[in-house]
C-alpha cells in the first residue's frame, strides 16, 4: 500500500475517487480519513454510508429496481448517513450531499415518500452555489432523478394523473437530464486530463466511463415523456426529437455513455420510423434544430473541402446515419466470450444488435439498397455464428441482391444448426424454391421439399411443401435422357400434382402447373378445365393467361389467342412473355406494322429496365410508354430503322454469351391414348430412340424445340424471381432482332433483314443468334440468285452452311438452325443429311409437328413416298396438339 495522505493531498484522493467512481479505492482511502489527524474526520461517516450504498448498487448484475428488501442491505448505511446529518448539522455542504444520498437510499428501498422528503430537505431548488466537484454535480442530477422516478410510482400507486403532476415529474426528468449532459461533459475532461498527465495506477476507477445506470435511465425518460406530452392529441412532439438530438449531440463525440448513445440512437431512429410523418419532420427539422446548430457551430473549424462532420438533411438521412451510428455500437459491444457466467450479458448485447438489424433490413429494404445491408449481416457473422435467425436473414439479403449460390450456401449452414424453431420448415421450403428456380439442382430440390413436408406437421404449410415437391419432380422428369423413361416420371409427376389439388382444392398454383403438366402430355382438354380452375380461383395470374393462350394456338385458334393475350396486356402491359407471345401472333398474321411496333415496344422495355429489377417483369411496376401500355397500331409502313436505338455499350462488353444459371430442359411429354401415334416400321426407329441431348448439350440449352430464337428467353425472363446480368438483358435484345428478321424473311424484305442481322451482331456478335442470323440472310439470297447466279447462289449456300455450323458448335440444341441446316443440305440436294439431321432433331422434340412435316418432305423429294406419308399424317396429327410456342417456355414460379 501507498504511504499514508492526510490534509490537501487526503482531500484530493478523497474527490478523485469520488468523481471516478472508484470504490474499490474509496475503501482504502477510507481508513486514512478515520485516522487521528487526517483532517477529514467529519466527512467519515458520510464516505462510508456512501461507499456501502454505491457498492451494494455497482455489485447488482442488473439494473437494480426499487425494493423494500434492499434496506436490509442498507440499514447500516443509513445509520451513518443519519449519524452524519446530527454531527455536522452546521455544515450546508455535508448536508446536502447526505440528504441526496439518503433520497437515493430511501428511493432504491422503495420508500419514496422518505426519499422525496429528504431531496425537499436538502433545499436543493434554493442552492445557488456553484459545483466545486464532479461528485456533487452527479449527486444533483441522481436527486432530481430520484424525486421523479418516486412522483411517477406515488403517482401510479395512487392513479393521480393531474397535469400538475405529469408536469412537476417532467420538470424533475428534464433537470436531471440537463445536469447528466454537464456531468458527463466535465467528466469527458477530467478523464482526458488524466490521460495527459502521468498518475498512480490505482486512481483510475474501473467504472469511470460509466454514467450510472440512474442517470442513464433519466436520459433515456426524458424524450419518452416529452412525445407523450400530448398522448391523446397525437403520438409525438417535436420537443420529444428535440430532446433526443440535444442528448445525442452532446454524447456523440464523447467515450462516456456509449451504450446509452447505441439505445438513443435506435429509439429516435424509431420514432422518426413510426411516429412521423414527412410532413410533420419538415416542421422539426434539423435545420431547425437549436442543438443541431449550436453542435454545427461548435464544429465550424472543420468546414471547408475536409469537412469532418455529417449533416442530414432529410428524414431518411437521419434515420440511416442513427441506425448506422446503433449498428456499430451494438455490434463492438457484443460479448463474444462463450462462458457460462457471461450468457446473460451475452444475449442482451446479440438481442440489441438483432433489433438494430431488423429496423436496418426494413428500411434498406425498402430503398432496395441489399449490397449494405448483406455487408451489415456479414460484419455479424463474427457473434453469431449459432443464431439462426441472424443467418436466415443474411441469406434472405443474399437473394435480394440475386446471389443465388451463396444465399443457399448461408440456408444449408443455418438448417444444419442443431437449435431448431418455428422457421425451420420456411428454411427448407426457401433452399427447394432456390434450387428449383435459381440453380436447377431437382435432387436437392426434393431432398429439401421432403424433410419440409416432415417439419409442417400437417399444418397449412403442407400443401406448399408438397407443391414444391411435385414442381421440382416435374423438372426432374425432363431432364430424363430416354423418351420412354422421360413419360413414366411425367405421368408421376401429374400424380403429385393431382394430391396437391386434394389436399388443397384452392391452390391456384397446383391447378395451373397440373394443367401445364397435362398440356406437355398433349392431353389439352384436360389442362384447358384446370386452367380454367386456376384462373377462377386467382385471375391475376398472367402466365396463366399466356399458357390458355398457347392452349389456344394449339387448337389453331389464333384469333382467340391474339384477343386473349391483348386483353391481358391491358392488365400486365409490361409482361415480357405475354408481349412476345403478342408479337408470334402478328407474325403469324402477317401483320407486319404491329409485330414492329410490339418489337419497339419490347425494346424499350429493356432499355429502361433496371439491372436488377426484378418486379417489373410480373407487371407489379408499369412505365407508361408512348402514352399506354400496348403499343400503338398505324397504318404507316414501318422499317427497323424505326426501331434501332442508340446503343449503350460497346462491342467488347458483351463479346461473349453467358450460359444461364436457371435452364430449362427440352420438354417432351407423354403419349396418351388420345393422342397416340401409330408409325410402322420405317419410321418407328425414330420414336424409339427419342431421347434428349446429352446433359451438357442440356444445360446450355434452355427451351429446346422453340419455334424461334426468342422463345429461349420467354421462360427465363417471365419469372419475378430473377435478377437480370447486363449480358442477358442484352441477350434477350439479341433474340429480339432474330424474330425480327425471320418477320421480314417470311415477308420477302431483304434490305431490312440485313439490318436486323446487324444490329444482332453488334449486340452479340459472336453468339449462336448472330450467326444463325447470318446463315439464314445467306440462305435468302442464294434463294434469290438461284435462277439468275448459280455459282453465286451456292457460294451463299455454303456460307450459310458455315454459319449454322458454327451456331451448332455454340448450342448444339438451337433447334432453329438444325431445322435450317437441313434445308440447306434439302437445297444442295444432299438428301440423306438433310434425313439425318432431322431425325436428330425429332429425336429431341418427337412431338414437334414442324419437324415432322421437313422429315416427309426430304423424304418425298429421296423418293421414299410411303414414309413420306406416314411423315406428314403424323405431323398432321400432332400438328393439333402442337403450340405456337413450346409448353416448357412456361416457367415454375413459386409463391411460398
């Protein structure tokens, strides 16, 4: 121990230990001042009744709530705290600071008719002296603390709610309030006095930084009751906000009081959140703010190109700079020990920090800024490594901002957690939905679908979850590699999709994807009822409406079709699927004008579409364009230059095709009795070797047997679920300009078929689109110099051979430029490949009409007429069942 102090040097230790809080040492200290000749004999007592009350509060692992219990505790501090008040009644200062301390005792033993009477004693409203250290100024403010805390328990007690009451208790709050700002202020200044100038170890208390949690509660009151001045006029004042800025403009560049600056922040962030309106904040604002201006002039030296200090001027700006503020005090906060006397602390500090993620997620959210907020759960990885719901929130974040892989990554982390909860059936359901829909995983997608449908326990969730498992089945089916197996699952899957409607006949989703099912199958009555079924139960379901619409152009009733899909416009101008079935239909009526005007239209569409935007394509948002959402019909005779915008990008940004993440296999469906195809022998090898491209061929591909190119992109951009790179969205462009062009090929206009094939290269110009455009112009001309160039004419058969070739080598499954190469070969007079690569082409999409119809063709001109005939009756056959755009380009979006 230290040599013993006495006189000057005694009463400073006594002061420094006193104003730092710093008990453990008071309690050495205290020995010296009961000795013989220290000079403080008088204060004995009082330090000692101080020292026992101080301790038995700093020792509550809590916050310590009044209890008359705590007098036991106490009694022996009270007797000294008396005893001091009878020996030194002369001395004004001693018995002020003994009066406090009795009122705070009296106030923690819930005695507060004793405790309100010793504050009155200690004639604090009458004292005009200044305060000569930071004990007395802290013991002021805990006595203004300590009356209105006792007013609002005699008052709850007693169920007085007089306004005199509400506003003598406020006036305590705020009086307390405004002392707790000086004491931390002067506080904050010794405290970095003391760090400049070299002092003894031991005089540094280990709860210096720390304001009390009396005072701390005070601060925290003060705003609360000042919103709810005028409760039963409106839910908050303007003075409430004031109050919260005034305190946390005076602590925010201070060490002291950090955890009450973390909740502050939070509280007032609520506030602003809930509890104000726009308007209201205007009238509030910070540049009317008196403690906003005083801290902006306080900080006027570091205006200038450097400025050091942060402003906002709006209610969302201050809203994110408190919650940021909350965010990174919580999160340096959390107590990252493991130990089991640390528990209790520990979930306190994760639970602040949960709160202040949650009012985060909402808010970031809503401004859709998901890059800040999936850094902000990232940065809590470090504490929560077993908390689910941190987990399950930073993977929701993850799929907000489109990252798919790791999203499910962060969802197989939070399931394989041995703590399970109530989301543990949502985890799987979302972790089917993502690997269903994002990552073409069907094995995993079933595997988590099942243990979803173990967790539901047979609650309403079970429908959805079997639904996922029949979605995800269904995809499995087509991905089949022989014909026959690839019919046998698909009738499965119509099995999963018939218990789903049992077990939940309103299920608008159950009735459309069994009729999708159905209609793959070729059995159109069928999914024409359960069609018809969905759309009772949920009209807005726009890909249901296309899919009756391909129903429709299976049965030839294009007119229907072309009606129907206009109306649905009116309702989803924007839905990309519905504009592109729109635009085959002109196609397929030659109406030239207004399959270019639907083009322009689509284009624009893509133009202006954000990078990630992902609602628009459902038509949730819907951008007025040229006055209405369809296209507008002329009479004027339109060319692509009318439609050919400028360009963003240049030729080296989107040199290559990107593969997509989410493909959807080659759709072949089962033969039902109605629609049975009997071939003999000669053909018959055809349908029993039918099989799909091998796995990689189909996992580039998308929608095998499309019509036309653009139907590769219909099913992948229909869905709400997607987030769109900068080279798909290009890509669909690209795929756009190829419809075009076949337009104006089956309309014999050259000069603009030369330019869609342009524009298509300069957006994609190595892509299989780009050169399958080149092959088709180069068909077209040798088709046209026939009669008058022959050699010229087969040197552009040649080229355009060449080119789907190439396209081939790109997308071995473009079935467009398999169809076309055979009518090359067909005008090279090359029978035999002509034969060989549309059996290859039936082999992918046996039930595919058209290529049925090239197959009897090539026959007949090889002189096989019986097969030839066989050939086309099938094709007539089929040709009933058969859509203007494949069934598969109809996307299995799930609403979990």
């Amino acid at each position: 121990m230290s040599s013993k102090l006495k006189g000057s040097r005694l009463e400073a230790e006594v002061d420094r230990c006193r104003s730092e809080c710093n008990w453990k040492r008071m309690a050495e200290v205290l020995n010296w001042v009961r000795s013989k000749n220290s000079g403080m004999e008088q204060f004995a007592d009082l330090l000692e009744g101080e020292l026992i009350l101080e301790t038995f509060i700093e020792n509550q692992s809590e916050y310590l709530t009044p209890n008359k219990e705590n007098y036991d505790h106490l009694r022996k501090a009270d007797g000294l705290l008396q005893e001091s008040l009878t020996e030194n009644a002369g001395s004004n200062v001693i018995v002020m600071d003994t009066r406090l301390l009795l009122a705070k005792l009296y106030y923690f033993s819930a005695n507060y008719c004793e405790a309100i009477a010793n504050v009155e004693k200690s004639k604090l409203d009458q004292a005009g002296t200044p305060f000569e250290t930071l004990r007395s100024l802290k013991l002021v403010a805990e006595a203004y603390a300590v009356k209105g805390f006792s007013l609002e328990h005699l008052s709850a007690k007693e169920d007085r709610r007089q306004d005199k009451n509400k506003i003598q208790i406020l006036y305590c709050f705020e009086k307390s309030a405004e002392l707790a700002i000086c004491y931390v202020t002067e506080l904050e200044k010794s405290l970095n006095a003391a760090s400049r100038t070299p002092a003894p170890v031991s005089t540094t208390g280990a709860n210096a930084d720390k304001i009390g949690d009396l005072l701390e509660t005070t601060l925290e009151r003060v705003p609360l009751l000042t919103l709810r001045k005028n409760v039963y006029d409106k839910r908050w004042d303007a003075q409430g906000v004031e109050w919260y800025r005034k305190i946390m403009t005076s602590l925010g560049d201070k060490s002291v009081g950090e955890r009450l600056q973390q909740r502050l922040s939070r509280q007032l962030a609520e506030v602003l959140i809930r509890g104000m309106l726009e308007s209201d904040y205007e009238k509030s604002s910070l540049n009317n703010s008196l403690s906003v201006s005083k801290k902006s002039q306080s900080l006027g030296f570091y205006t200038g190109s450097h400025k050091g200090y942060f402003s906002p001027v709006s209610r969302l700006e201050e809203i994110l700079l408190l919650l940021l503020i909350s965010e990174v005090l919580s999160t340096r906060d959390v107590i990252l020990s493991r130990s089991d006397d640390l528990q209790s602390s520990r979930r306190e500090s994760i639970q602040d920090a949960t709160m202040v993620h949650n009012l985060l997620t909402m808010v970031l959210s809503s401004l859709r800024q998901y890059q800040l907020l999936v850094n902000i759960y990232e940065r809590a990885m470090k504490f929560a490594n077993q908390d689910r719901y941190i987990w399950l929130q930073f993977a929701l974040s993850l799929m907000c901002q489109g990252r798919w892989l790791r999203a499910s990554r962060i969802l197989h982390q939070c399931v394989a957690l041995e703590r399970s909860d109530e989301n543990e059936c949502v985890e799987h359901m979302i972790l089917a939905k993502i690997e269903i829909e994002q990552l073409g995983q069907y094995d995993k997608a079933i595997e988590y679908a099942e243990k979803a449908m173990k967790l539901c326990n047979q609650n309403w969730l079970k429908g959805r979850c079997m639904l996922l498992h029949a979605v995800a089945y269904s995809l499995k089916a087509q991905t089949a590699v022989t014909f026959e197996e690839r019919k046998k699952k698909l009738c499965d899957s119509v099995d999963l999709f018939e218990a789903v409607i049992n077990f939940d006949t309103h299920d608008e989703l159950a009735y459309f994807f069994c009729a999708l099912q159905y209609a793959i199958a070729r059995d159109l009555d069928t999914a024409l009822a359960y069609c018809q079924r969905s759309l009772e139960l949920n009209p807005e379901q726009p890909l249901a409406i296309m899919f009756l619409a391909l129903i429709f152009t299976a049965r030839k009733d294009y007119k229907g079709a072309r009606e129907l899909v206009i109306k649905a416009l009116n309702d989803f101008p924007t839905h990309y699927g519905l504009l592109v079935l729109r635009l085959k239909l002109e196609t397929k009526y030659g109406r030239v004008d207004e399959a270019l005007n639907t083009s322009k239209h689509l284009l624009n569409f893509w133009r202006r579409l954000p990078r990630t935007s992902v609602d628009m394509i459902n038509g949730e948002e819907e951008p007025q364009q040229n006055g209405g959402g369809a296209p507008a019909q002329n009479g004027t005779n339109s060319s692509v230059k009318d439609i050919v915008g400028p360009r963003s990008l240049t030729n080296k940004e989107v040199m290559a095709p990107v593969a997509p993440m989410f493909t959807n296999p080659l759709g072949i469906g089962i033969i039902t009795k109605a629609s049975h195809l009997s071939l003999n022998a000669s053909v018959s090898d055809v349908n029993e070797t039918a099989s799909v491209v091998t796995s990689t061929q189909a996992n580039m591909s998308e929608f095998g047997g499309a019509t036309s190119t653009i139907s590769d992109s219909v099913g992948f951009l229909s869905s709400s679920s997607r987030s769109y790179s900068l080279q798909n969205t290009f890509r669909v462009q690209a795929s756009i300009w190829v419809e075009l062009a076949e337009l104006f090929i089956e309309n014999c206009r050259a000069d603009d078929v030369h330019a869609c094939v342009e524009e298509a290269i300069s957006l994609f110009p190595n892509s299989h689109q780009a050169l399958y455009l080149k092959g088709r112009l180069f068909s077209l001309r040798s088709k046209e110099l026939d009669g008058k160039d022959p050699m010229t004419a087969k040197s552009c058969r040649k080229h355009a051979k060449s080119c789907l070739l190439a396209a081939l080598a790109i997308y071995p499954s473009h079935i467009p430029s398999l169809r076309h190469l055979a009518e090359v070969y067909k005008s090279e007079e090359n029978m035999k490949m002509a034969e060989n690569v549309l059996r290859d082409v039936i082999k992918a999409d046996p039930l595919d009409s058209n290529s049925w119809q090239k197959l009897a063709e090539v026959l007949s001109a090889d002189g096989c007429h019986e097969e030839a005939i066989e050939c086309s009756e099938t094709a007539s056959r089929l040709d009933t069942s058969t859509p203007l755009i494949p069934f598969t380009v109809i996307p299995r979006v799930i609403r979990t």
